[in-house]
C-alpha cells in the first residue's frame, strides 16, 4: 500500500508538468489582462497537482517508513 502511494503521488507531480506544459507553458511576451490571468489561473492548477503529489508520495514514504519500524521492534 505505502509503495502504492509513492508511485501515484509521483504520477501526480508528473501529470502536474504535463498540464503545466500543456496549458500554462511559456509565459506570453506582451500578454493582455485576460491572457496574464489565464496564464495565472493554468499555473496555479498546475502547481497545486505538483503539491498534491509530493504529499501523497510523502506520505506513501513515511508510512512505509512506519510499518518497517514497527515490525522492527516487535
């Protein structure tokens, strides 16, 4: 389960590039309102998919981390 974890918060902080990528990419060089705010708006998501996937794959860690000590000092 722990490596379960691990492996779908590290397809998370992947997927988050690919929309960063796909959606948000290069800033544009003399963008109107609108566009900066597209451009903002794609960014956040996709920095917020990243986040999300490093807790989940931190978190998947620590518990695995967790049960190796605990059967360690049983």
């Amino acid at each position: 389960m722990p490596l379960l974890l691990v492996a779908t918060g590290l397809a998370l902080v992947f997927a988050g590039l690919v929309y960063d990528v796909a959606f948000a990419g290069i800033p544009y060089q003399d963008p109107t309102p609108e566009m900066t705010a597209d451009y903002a708006r794609h960014a956040r998501v996709a920095s917020l998919i990243r986040w999300v996937g490093l807790g989940v794959a931190l978190a998947g860690g620590a518990a695995g981390l967790g049960g190796r000590l605990a059967r360690r000092l049983r």
